[in-house]
C-alpha cells in the first residue's frame, strides 16, 4: 500500500531526509526514520520505571545523615578552613 505524503512540510522534511541518509527514494528515507523511532521509543523507559530505578540507586546509598554539615564539607575539600 502507498504512502502519500499531503502536507508540504512533511514532504519537505522527507525529501532533506532522503539527502542526509542517502536514501534511493523518500519511501526508503521514511521506512529508516519510521524503524529508527520505533526502536528508539521501545527502549525508553516508562517514568515509572525510571522513578524506581532512581530510588533505588538512593537506598543503596543509605540514609541521611543528620549530623552532616554541606558547608563544612565543602569548605574542607577547597581547602577553605
């Protein structure tokens, strides 16, 4: 089945894709383009997923110190007493 492009700035964008990859034709270009942002899309994590992954890697770095002082810290490892 054809894929006909209506919109000039669609047709646009396919043709200066065709240029950039080299393409034989703008239904090559599309086909790329089309299975490169599908496998790009398949391997985003959903925010959930992401979320989790970020808590964990905090866990995993214990808890909170109360005690801690940033400006001590900081001024420690400048060398600032």
């Amino acid at each position: 089945m054809p894929l006909f492009i209506r919109d000039d700035a669609v047709d646009a964008l396919a043709s200066e894709l065709q240029k950039a990859l080299k393409t034989p034709s703008k239904t090559a270009a599309v086909r790329q383009a089309l299975a490169n942002e599908l496998a790009r899309s398949r391997q985003k994590l959903p925010l959930r997923q992401r979320i989790a992954k970020s808590q964990a890697m905090a866990a995993a770095i214990g808890e909170v110190d109360p005690d801690f002082d940033l400006k001590a810290f900081s001024d420690e490892m400048w060398g600032d007493d």
